[in-house]
C-alpha cells in the first residue's frame, strides 16, 4: 500500500522532496490507466523512487558497500543525478521490505543506472516522464525543461511512448551538456536507440 509509507518518507526525506514524490505518484497513477499499468505498483514505485536522495554521505556508503553496489561508469558516481536510483532501490528493500522486482527495478533504473531487461518498460519509463511532470516541479529557471515540458507531457497523456522517451532523454541532454553536469552513457544509448528504433518502425517501446 503506497500509504503505509509515508510516514517512513516523512522522516527521512526533506519536506520539498516528500512533496515532489507525492507529485510523482499522482503523475504515474495518471498514466498507469494510459499504458494499461498496475496502479498501484505504479504509484507505489512513484512514491518511493527518491527514497535514498536525502541520506547522509556516510548512510549512502553503507549502503552501497552491503548491498554491493557496482559503479559502471565515472557519471554513475554523481549521487543527485544517478547512484541514488541503485542505492534507493536497495535501501527501500532493506528497511521496507519492498521486494518486487518490477518496483526495485524502476526504482534502480529511474535514474538511467543499470542494462536490466526492464531498462525501456513502460513502468520505468512512466516513473522517468512524472519525475520531471509531477505538478510540484518549478521549470521556470530552466530554458530546455520550461520549453519541452508541456510537449512532453501531450506526448506521455497520448500514449505516444516512444517520442516522449526521445523527447524525455534529449532534453535531459541538452540541459546537463549546457550546465556542464555529466551524462550517464546510458542516456545518450537511451535517445540512440529510441531514434533509431522510431525510424524503422521497431520501437523497444512500442512493441510491448
Ligand atoms: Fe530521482
Ligand atoms: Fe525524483
């Protein structure tokens, strides 16, 4: 039940963060009647997915060293932007023992970290399109997400998966190249692939 934690995230997530993974799960919950997802796996994965991002640098070390986690590439190394994906996934098994794959594996991947053969499920890709779509979010200060989030989000409401992912990861892209913040590889094979895959009608999205 995505209710029975809340009081969890309140204690360990900022009052601001709490407030966007609320956002996240209404999002997703939307979208799950669109792509025909388990609601409530959906907003349970929506609720939870930052669970990791407020921890302490020394909390973040433990983790990682118990639950193994590997760094596959210099970016991953950046917790905001990427390991809290892998490490969120473990921590919410550990202390809540949420132990759904489909949910740990969105969780894990939400942030691009990871190859698993969920890596472009609706799921995941539904928890990446209400990260940046929860109402909560301010774009304002920033050009590439004020301008491509309302084309973002009629492509995500229409089903359109495929083009909402290359729209998702392009914007992401050209924002972090732009800032001088580091690109997971995985992004960049992310929007390769998707291009690739829409111009030849063989979408690892659409196809599911
Ligand atoms: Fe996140
Ligand atoms: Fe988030």
């Amino acid at each position: 039940m995505p209710d029975d934690y809340l009081s969890f995230l309140e204690r360990i997530l900022t009052p601001g963060r709490l407030r966007h993974s609320l956002g996240v799960q209404q999002v997703i919950g939307e979208l799950a009647e669109v792509y025909s997802l388990d609601r409530q796996l959906a907003q349970t994965a929506g609720l939870l997915h930052d669970a990791a991002k407020d921890l302490s640098p020394a909390q973040q070390e433990q983790i990682i060293q118990q639950a193994g986690i590997q760094i596959t590439c210099p970016e991953e190394q950046d917790y905001n932007l990427y390991l809290h994906g892998p490490v969120g996934a473990a921590f919410v098994r550990q202390e809540l023992g949420v132990d759904d794959p489909l949910i740990l594996g969105a969780i894990h991947m939400h942030t691009f970290c990871g190859n698993g053969a969920n890596f472009h499920s609706p799921l995941v890709w539904c928890l990446r399109f209400s990260d940046l779509l929860e109402p909560n979010r301010d774009w304002s200060e920033v050009r590439w997400m004020r301008e491509n989030m309302p084309r973002l989000r009629a492509l995500a409401y229409a089903g359109r998966m495929t083009e909402a992912a290359i729209l998702h990861t392009s914007t992401l892209i050209e924002w972090f190249d732009t800032a001088g913040y580091p690109v997971h590889p995985n992004m960049r094979k992310a929007r390769q692939d998707l291009s690739q895959a829409l111009l030849t009608n063989r979408s690892p999205l659409d196809a599911r």
